[in-house]
C-alpha cells in the first residue's frame, strides 16, 4: 500500500502509524474536506488469492464496516468511510491524537496508572460498552492496545468488527511459543477460549482483564507460557488486586474479580449496571484525593438474557420418522433419508403448516441431494456445493430449518466449501448445522456430535488450535460416553485431538495419544486398514517433531509398505508417506540414500500427477535441497531456480512454496560465492513474506536474518547490525 499514495481520488497517505498482522494505519488526509483521517488498511493472506474467497471477504467486510460506521458515540471511534481500493480494503476513520493503553502502561515502566485515571477511565469504557451492547454489537477483541486515550483524558474503543473480520478470513496476527493461534490470550473470556457461543458478558470479562492490568500493572494470569495463559482463565481465580495495591477502593475490587468470573451468568448482568457499580466505587475514594471529571451514567442499560439452545421440544420428543443423512465419508453412495415418510408439521417451521408437498418434490429433492453427493465424490466440489445449498434452501421452505434432511443438506454444504478451502465459511455452516442438531436431536446424539466435530477441524484449519482442541475435547468425551471408547467415530475423534496436541506444541501429549489410537484402529480395524495407517502416519509425524527421526523413518517406511499393498503404488497417500521418508533420511544426514529416493519420486509424482503439480514441485524441492546438502551446488542452483520459476507460475509470485524456494536460490549462490545476488534475492523474499505473513511473524524475521548474514558476508557490517536492531525491536513488541 505504500506505494499507492492516494485512495480512492480522495484520502492522500501521509505516513504510517502502526502496522501488525492485519495490514497498517496511516495518518491521512481527506483532500475532498480537507482534514486529517486515519487509514486502516487491510489485507487477507496469501492463500485468500482466490475470486470466490474474495467475493465473501468483500462481503463480510462491508458488513462489519457498516456495523462500524453506525456506532456514533463519544466512547468509539468514529468510522466515516470504507471501500477497496488495488485489491486492499480499507476503513477510513477518525484521527486520534493520544495512546492506547498498552502504550501508555509502557510509558510507565509496566507501573499500574493512578487509581483515579483507573476508576475515570473503567466509568467510560463501561458507558461506552453500554451503548454499543445496546446496539446488539459484541467486540470480541477488547484489549488495552483497542483503547485509546486521548489529551482530554477521555477514552475510545476502536476496532468494532476486525476480530470478527480476523476470524472470519482465517487470519491470525500472532502465534505464540506453543503454536496457539489468535491474537493475545490474556484478555480471553473462558468461552472464547472454549469456542462457545460469545455474547457481551464476554466483553465484560475482557474488560475486567483490562481493568485489572491498569490498577495492577499486570493482566490477571501474567505468564510466558499462553497455554498457562488460557488455562488460567479457564481453571484459575484471579489474585485480588488489592493484595498487591491496597489503595485501590474495595468496592472497585469487588467489580473487577466479578468481571473475571468463568461462569458468565455470574459476571455484572450488563455494562449498564457495571457503570453504576463503577460509579459507587468512584463514591468510596478518599476525601482529599483528587478525582478526574464525572462522566454521564447512560439513562437505560440494554439486557441481554442468555440464548441457549433449547432441548427437544415437547412435540418431537417422540418422533421417529425422518433420518439424518449419515456422514461417514466412506467411498460408495450412502442412503439418504426416506423424505417421504418425513413428518411435516408447523412446529418444524414455527409457524402455520405449510401445503403438503407432492411426493415427487420430495424424490426429486433426494434425487438432487445424491446428485450433490456424486458431484463430490468426482472431486466437483463447486457444482456440489452449489447444489448442496439449492436443496438446503427448498428442504427448509418446505421441511422447516431444522429438520433432518435440512441439517443433512447444510452438513454437505458445509463439507464442499471445506474441501474448497473456504473453511471460515464451512465453520459458520457447521456451527449452524450443529444448533440445528442439538435442538432436534439433542446435545450427544451422534450427527449432533458429528457437526460439532467437523467445526473443530474447520477450527483447526483457520490456525485456531486451542478452539478445535477444547471442541475436540468436549466432542470425545461424549462419544466415549455414548459410543464406547473404541468406536471407529470416538478413535476418529482421538486421532484429531492427537493431530491437534502436536500442533499446540504438546509434543509428548500428541505422540501418546496417536500411539494409542494406532494400537485401538490396529485392534478394532485391522493393522492394514486405511484408519490405522493414517493414525500411524500421525506416530511418525510426531516422532519427527520429537527429533527421533530413526524411529520416524522407520514408522514412515511401514506405512509406505501397506499403503503401497492396500492402495497401490501411486495413490497419494503412498506418494506422501515416501516423501515423509526422503524427509526423514535428510534429518539424519543421509542425503545420499535421499537423494536417489527422490528422484524415483518426482518420476513416479510426474507420472501420476504432472510436473506442474504443487506436491511433484515439493519433491523437486526436497531433491535440490539434498543436491545441496552433498555440496553439489551448481546442480542445486539449476534445480531451484526451476521450481522457483515453475511455483510462481502456477502458485503465484507470493506463495509461501514459492517464497521458499526463491530463498534456496539465494541459498545456493551464497554457497558459490553470488553474495550480491543472493542478498537481492533474500531481500525479496524478505518484503514478500513481510507483506503476506506481517512483519513480525517468525519467517519474515528469519528472512530479516538471511539479509543480514548475507550483507556481513559482503563486509557491511553496519548495514548488518541495523538489521539486527530491527529485528529485535520487531521481537520485543510481539512480545
């Protein structure tokens, strides 16, 4: 964006004010009325290149922008315009002139704030949340960087709509040391942290970690480790603050340790009635202190009852007619539900009985419905989607939304848009297709658990791995209950809480439980059953992270043998599982034996794939790496530079494959000496993965590294050690 100066014909960029994972703010000016905005521009990751992604992103963003602009209160910042301009979207909003909170409690060495700014500040932000969860508008990322303070003493929620936003694209600004994706953990409510339904008492609790920070000069769980973090606002009561600073009123105490409470029905009832309480407490301050101007208590407060899902309604509790579609994803067609036979009555749809449809819409809606199921099993995921929902949409106008076959077809929707990458929208159809389940069916049933299953993948693909792991958690607990704990779906279920450990950085955990599982699949399916070898897959993935590549090579080399006798030797799991062994050889330095492997796999991937296809390339690129690792340089120069060529070609010049190959290019000519053109080259990738991962993500720093080495190779040491400094200032405000 630094590039394009002026947005639109109209907003001129003068000069960044902050930048993260989201894309950056500038200070701007708005030349058509001649005063100064601020730019908030943002940009969707590398893989949401995609024209359909985009048009749902274009789409979610104009409706949080719209959400944004109608908040017009002194407590929020004001949105005045929003738009896309080159392919960036951007918001264009007041120009405050002041610091967040973080920044302020930096500028006070981490020292809590003076008990009357805390008290004057906690009034406003409660009178400003009042308003907006009046508007039915929840925050979902409330935290002291999302406030500011302005010279006039008074404070400001910014931000209403990009967490959403965040979520709804997949983004993440920040992964943390055990590989949890999100933004911050320490300002989570214990219901985000589980993946359960958000409502304002949520902002409450994230303000009450607010609070509690500024009175204190610490969040109430100040720990390194975020799954210490997010186990602490789930399991741990909160140290009251005036243990450590007795001045602080006792009243306000009170507020801030009910504002921390895990059971949101036990938190203020809303932030009405929390600005009342506040207000009490500013009562009790001593005489003689000084206390900062009054703020004005709203006249009303909006309620907010709980919504939970109700159970099986009375009038269904004894039906039986009608069967969900089963979702096993088994090859072969699977029965569909006997429609004809479906009970339609008003209390499906809420409202009067409509007409009795004719039993031919009813076969022809089946018939469409395993027309879908075909579609997919070809691998037409998008003409199987869209049919998908053309019958989700006739069965809920003629069945009611959450009739079986409605909830069948929405699963199948939700499935194609997964398998189309689309997994933020796959997620909120899953999280539909769930409720709908759960009130008809009930909480344990099994295609109530299965929905609520596939939202914990779909979790897991958009990076947010503790949600998944707490939903993959709950959902084996009541599989183990119902099923038995050797059922094929409660095993299916432990292996992906097995994958799900591995990625939050629980090594150990993840090894044990997919060694379990293994050994269950082996007992339960046989030893050469596809399960099994997924979940045995799973073992030597794990063992690789443990650094015991022997025992993965071995593992992987079993694997590649049943696959090789149950699948054939050119099926793609094969092809993966001897990759994963070529991976292997390489960590134990023996590139020689990897080398000849990969070859006959690029062969065999070129003869069943093509030469273009993404996984023949990153056969090519781990051939060219190994040509490295035997010193034979010139060889894997060649090689690179044509993978590097033929990725962006068919990936994109900023595709991750693309960018890592770009950087073994460079790598290979600073082994033959190219030091000039190798820094070219790092310096490439280094502004891409920037631009694409955010400036602080670990790759975009380990570029910042390779440029920097490379420089001391060409004796500019100075320029060097800049770098460094950079890179440590990058590293200390992630921090």
């Amino acid at each position: 964006m630094a590039d394009t100066r002026l947005i639109q014909g109209r907003y001129r960029l003068l000069d960044p004010i902050g930048r993260g994972g989201m894309g950056e703010v500038w200070r701007a000016l708005d030349e058509s009325l001649g005063r100064r905005v601020a730019v908030k521009c943002l940009k969707p990751m590398g893989q949401q290149r995609d024209p359909s992604f985009m048009d749902v992103l274009r789409e979610r963003f104009r409706r949080e922008a719209r959400v944004a602009a109608s908040l017009q209160h002194r407590g929020v910042t004001v949105v005045h315009d929003f738009g896309e301009h080159d392919g960036v979207l951007y918001l264009v909003m007041e120009l405050l002139e002041g610091r967040n909170l973080s920044q302020l409690l930096e500028d006070n060495e981490r020292r809590p704030l003076p008990v009357p700014d805390v008290l004057d500040m906690a009034g406003q932000l409660a009178v400003a949340l009042a308003y907006t969860h009046d508007q039915g508008i929840v925050h979902r990322d409330l935290k002291p960087a999302n406030i500011m303070r302005l010279a006039d003493g008074s404070v400001k929620i910014c931000d209403f709509g990009i967490a959403r936003l965040g979520h709804d694209i997949g983004f993440t600004a920040r992964l943390t040391g055990t590989g949890i994706a999100m933004g911050t953990p320490h300002y989570m409510s214990p219901e985000q942290i589980a993946g359960g339904a958000v409502d304002h008492r949520s902002d409450l609790y994230s303000l009450g970690c607010v609070l509690y920070e500024l009175a204190t000069g610490a969040p109430p769980f100040d720990l390194d480790d975020a799954w210490a973090v997010l186990v602490g606002h789930r399991d741990t009561p909160a140290e009251p603050p005036r243990r450590t600073r007795p001045e602080i009123p006792e009243p306000f105490e009170r507020v801030v340790l009910d504002l921390l409470a895990k059971d949101p029905e036990d938190r203020p009832r809303d932030a009405s009635d929390l600005a009342k309480r506040i207000a009490l407490a500013r009562a009790t301050w001593g005489a003689g202190q000084p206390l900062v101007p009054a703020w004005t208590l709203p006249g009303t407060g909006a309620e907010f009852p709980a919504q939970r899902p109700p159970g099986l309604p009375v009038w269904a509790r004894e039906m039986t007619a009608g069967t969900a579609a089963n979702p096993a994803r088994w090859a072969g067609a699977r029965p569909g539900p006997p429609l004809e036979a479906a009970a339609l009555t008003a209390a499906w749809t809420g409202g009067p009985a409509p007409p009795p449809p004719t039993p031919g819409v009813l076969v022809d809606l089946r018939a469409r419905h395993h027309a879908g199921l075909s579609l997919g099993r070809l691998g037409r995921w998008e003409e199987a989607g869209r049919i998908h929902r053309e019958v989700a949409a006739e069965r809920e106008r003629i069945l009611g939304s959450d009739h079986p076959d409605t909830l069948a077809s929405r699963y199948e929707a939700a499935f194609a848009l997964g398998r189309l990458g689309r997994h933020g929208d796959a997620l909120g159809e899953y999280g539909r297709v769930a409720a709908g389940r759960e009130r008809a069916f009930g909480p344990e049933h099994p295609d109530t658990l299965a929905a609520r299953q596939e939202t914990a993948f779909a979790l897991s693909r958009l990076g947010r791995h503790f949600e998944a792991h707490q939903v993959y958690a709950a959902v084996l607990a009541a599989r183990e209950r119902t099923m038995g704990a050797d059922h094929p779906d409660t095993l299916r279920c432990r292996h992906n809480l097995a994958f799900i450990l591995g990625r939050l950085g629980r090594l150990e955990d993840s090894h044990r439980t997919a060694c379990e599982v293994a050994a269950a699949r082996e007992r339960v399916l046989g030893p050469d059953h596809a399960d099994t070898l997924v979940t045995r897959y799973e073992v030597g993935y794990a063992l690789g992270r443990l650094r015991r590549w022997t025992e993965a090579l071995d593992t992987y080399r079993e694997v590649a043998a049943a696959r090789e006798r149950t699948l054939g030797p050119d099926h793609p799991d094969t092809l993966a599982t001897r990759y994963e062994v070529n991976i292997s050889l390489g960590r134990l330095g023996r590139s020689a034996e990897a080398l000849t492997l990969y070859r006959a796999l690029v062969e065999d991937r070129t003869r069943a794939q093509g030469p273009t296809d993404p996984e023949t390339l990153r056969a090519r690129h781990g051939l060219g790496v190994n040509l490295g690792r035997l010193g034979r340089w010139e060889e894997a120069l060649t090689e690179a530079h044509e993978v590097s060529a033929l990725r962006e070609r068919v990936l994109g010049p900023d595709h991750l494959d693309t960018l890592v190959s770009r950087r073994e290019v460079a790598v290979a000519l600073g082994w033959l000496g190219r030091w000039t053109e190798a820094l070219e080259l790092y310096r490439r990738v280094a502004r891409a993965r920037a631009d694409v991962l955010g400036a602080d993500h670990p790759d975009a720093l380990g570029s910042l590294g390779d440029e920097a080495k490379c420089l001391e190779r060409l004796g500019r040491a100075e320029e060097a050690v800049e770098l460094y400094r950079r890179m440590a200032e990058v590293r200390r405000r992630r921090e």
